[in-house]
C-alpha cells in the first residue's frame, strides 16, 4: 500500500485547484513546501503562507520562487511565516546567434521557516541556472540540478514535501531523483498529465551532490 498524505497517496500529482485540494492535508504533516506559482497573483501567495503555517511541521520550510517585481508585495503577503533568506538564481541569456547578451536575468528565491529550522547542507546564495535542455525543453524551465541543491538542503530522503503549483512536475520528478516523498497539485489537467508522463519516465537517483551541498557539521 502507498503511503497516504491525509487522503491523497503519496508520490502523486493531483488534478485540481489547490486551494480546496490542500484542505485536507492533515496539520503539521508535511516537511518542506517547493513551489512556484504565478508572479503575479499575490493572493496566492498569502494563501502560501497561511497554508504553509499550518501544514508544515514544527522546523519546516517553506521555499518559493517569486517575480522580481512584485518582491515588496510577495514578502507583505507571506506575513504568516518567519522569513528566513533570500537565494538568487542567475541565468545568462542566449540571444537568438547563441551569444550572451550583455544583460542576465536574476530569479529570485524566497526562505521561510516554521518555528526554529537549520538546514541539512550547505546552500549556495546564488546559483548559476543556466538553460537545461532535459527540463522539458522550455525557454523558462528551472534547472534541475539547481532544484536538487534546493531539495537536498531543506529536506532528507523520505521526508514529505509539497508542490501546490505543479506545472511541467519539476519538483517531483526531481523528489524521485533524490528518494523523497512528494504530492503536487496541478490544475490545468493536460499539463498535469504531462507532469506524471515525466516522472514516470525519470529513474531515481541521477544525482551526486557537490561539495557544497554535503552535509553540515553539527
């Protein structure tokens, strides 16, 4: 039998509006929360916080990638937890002839915790996301390697975490990778399909970690 997050079984993508769905999670029942919704829906973030405050575990983590314009408004909005840091993810644009353009573009990264929480490795402020092809070929994709340093400093094998915007099942597909428990919502139902053909294609565990991501010293 699969192991069961409240209703819904473990390691699986789940078709619908989050906001209803995540009505189930039981309480303090989930480790780490990965996610990326839209830039620009600032209820969604506040609806972040206030979900993460109460279904994170004592210690937890709550990470989210955010626009950059709209930081004053995501940070107001996440009230609900305790900020913790702020990670940036620099990505070199290719133009069209394949050369650098003499600009970069920056994705930032938001740290909140539940309670008192330290990390199990050590991270990295700012990550090179450099374009990753196997990442579903999209222009905007997130590079899975940086996921996984994301992924393997907030949580260990077997602990549960949570991606309430799901999209292509980048977080997942790389919480298979790294052997632990996940559970995504994706409300658009064609491109939750998509996600679980990918994660069902993807063969744990394809990643070492670096020297920087081994584990901290107590």
């Amino acid at each position: 039998m699969r192991p069961k997050l409240g209703p819904y079984e473990l390691n699986t993508i789940v078709t619908g509006d989050c906001r209803e769905l995540a009505k189930a999670i039981p309480n303090e029942s989930v480790d780490l929360i990965f996610t990326d919704p839209v830039y620009q829906n600032i209820d969604d973030y506040r609806w972040l916080a206030e979900t993460a405050a109460r279904v994170l575990k004592e210690g937890g983590w709550c990470l989210t990638y955010y626009g950059i314009g709209y930081l004053p408004q995501t940070v107001r909005a996440m009230e609900a937890l305790v900020y913790d840091w702020h990670h940036v993810d620099y990505m070199p644009t290719l133009n069209a002839r394949g050369a650098y353009r003499a600009f970069s573009n920056y994705r930032g990264l938001l740290r909140y915790r539940k309670g008192k929480a330290r990390p199990y490795k050590h991270i990295r402020d700012l990550h090179k996301d450099t374009y990753d092809p196997h990442n579903n070929g999209h222009e905007w994709a997130k590079n899975l390697n940086v996921i996984a340093d994301y992924i393997a400093t907030f949580s260990l094998p077997g602990m549960v975490v949570v991606d309430f915007f799901s999209g292509n099942g980048t977080t997942p597909l790389v919480c298979r990778m790294l052997d632990r428990n996940w559970l995504a919502f994706e409300i658009i139902p064609e491109v939750a399909e998509r996600a679980r053909e990918r994660v069902r294609n993807t063969q744990p565990p394809l990643f070492t970690l670096a020297p920087e991501q081994q584990e901290m010293p107590l």
